[in-house]
C-alpha cells in the first residue's frame, strides 16, 4: 500500500461583492496553509461585468495554486431577495468555473462549517477565525472576514474528507 495522497482543497466563501477563498493542503492527518485572499466586484459594475469578473480572478487563483478539489459554503436563507439573487448567481459562476477546471465541488453550510471548526454550530465569527489561525499555524487572523471563511470551508472539507477516508479504510467486521 502507498502512503496518503496529498490533496489541495480550495475553499470558497461566495458572493457577489466579494468571494473569500484559501488554499490547503491535506498531506495524510496534516493540514498545511498555502494561501488566501479575496476578490471584490464594484457595485457601479453591471451584473455581467461583476460575474465575469468573479470568473476571471477565480481562474487566475486556480492556475496559480493547481488544487484538486474545491469546497464553497453554501448560500443560507437571506431576508434580502436581491442580496441572495446576486450571491446565487455568483455561485452558479463559481461552480462552472470549477466545473471548467476539472474540480469537484463540495458544499457545505455554515452551520456544518461552525460545527467542524469549533464543535458548535452556533459559534460566533471570532471563534471560527481564531481556529483557522490556531491549526494553520499561522501568526495573525486571516484578513479579510471572507479569506478567512473560505479557509474555515477548505478545513471543514479536510475534516470531513478525513472521516470519509477512515469509513473507507476500516475494514468491517461483518457482523449486523
């Protein structure tokens, strides 16, 4: 048997105005931080402009970081019809895009993304961060709030890709 395949996960935080993203590694049980950053769409561009835009730059981080798969929390009910309607069809672009690239596409909502980063749910945004900047080492919250959302969706997916990995390499007893 061989050793474990190192993966590289982009995680995604979608929206309209501005879509975190982070790249990491998954070497086996370690998780090792290659980088993040955000893109932002102006609000005086047309819809078509931003979405191009949001097409464009995500190419851009996907040829320079080559990951294998990608991960994107997925859009929660908002109050705000137009806001979801922008963020929605951001997430159609980034999907595609993806898609284009060859990458598969997990989703993971921000409940879940809570959950694998603190064991609750519930957890404010500081909590989150501040485990994003604990298990990848690194010296300083990743800025902006979006980079660090998608770095917390690129370990949620770590996380859950690691449980589906040990399921698969548990050998079954056979009984009922």
């Amino acid at each position: 048997m061989g050793g474990p395949v190192s993966v590289r996960v982009l995680g995604i935080d979608p929206g309209l105005a501005a879509v975190g993203w982070g790249v990491v590694d998954l070497d086996g049980a370690r998780i090792v931080y290659r980088g993040h950053g955000c893109f932002k769409t102006s609000s005086s561009d047309d819809a078509c402009e931003r979405l191009a835009q949001i097409r464009d730059q995500l190419i851009a981080v996907i040829a320079e970081y080559g990951p294998s798969e990608a991960a994107m929390e997925s859009l929660f009910f908002s109050r705000n019809v137009t806001s979801a309607l922008g963020v929605a069809e951001a997430r159609g672009v980034i999907r595609l895009t993806c898609r284009d690239a060859g990458l598969s596409m997990s989703e993971y909502g921000p409940m879940d993304v809570k959950k694998a980063a603190t064991g609750s749910g519930r957890s404010g945004k500081e909590e989150v961060q501040a485990f994003v900047k604990l298990v990848l080492g690194l010296s300083a919250i990743p800025k902006p709030d979006h980079a660090a959302d998608a770095l917390a969706v690129a370990l949620c997916h770590c996380q859950g890709r690691a449980v589906r990995s040990a399921l698969v390499d548990t050998p079954r007893s056979g009984r009922l």
